[in-house]
C-alpha cells in the first residue's frame, strides 16, 4: 500500500473480463524523465498485461500431445524392426 505519496499509474482494461477488469501499474519516479513516451509506457503496460493472461498462448510452451510421442517412440521401435526382420 501506498501512503503519503502521489503516484503516477498505467491502467489497462482487460480484453477478456472474466477473470480480471483491468491491470494497474505503478510508475517509477523516473519513468518519465528517462524520455520514455506516454505512447510506449502504455504499449509495454499492454504486452505485459497480454502476456501474463493464463488462456494466452503465448503463455504456453508449443508441445505435441502425448499420443504424438507414443507414436514416434512406436516408429523408432517398429522401423529398425521391420527393417531387420525383412533382411
């Protein structure tokens, strides 16, 4: 919590209000005298907002499912098999 303090913020409303309205983020003192625009201080509000949604695939590492891996590990078991019973 905050107190005795004026502080400047970002606020950035939820695409998708299921599970939350909207994002507040707290600006350091400094933020605005490093030159940073109002412009990119959003934008980055935003991608970090976006990326920390849990139904964002950007969030989930790309995997195959289970039955993709049985059926590699099946064909690298199978093929050398066949492979050698055929000779």
């Amino acid at each position: 919590m905050v107190k005795g303090t004026a502080r400047q913020v970002v606020v950035v409303k939820s695409p998708d209000q299921k599970l939350f309205e909207q994002a507040i983020f707290l600006l350091r003192e400094n933020a605005l005298e490093r030159g940073v625009g109002e412009r990119e201080l959003l934008e980055e509000a935003r991608r970090i907002a976006d990326k920390s949604l849990p139904h964002n695939p950007a969030n989930k590492r790309r995997s195959f499912p289970p039955l993709f891996w049985l059926l590699v590990g099946a064909a690298l078991i199978g093929i050398p098999w066949l492979i050698t019973a055929i000779v």
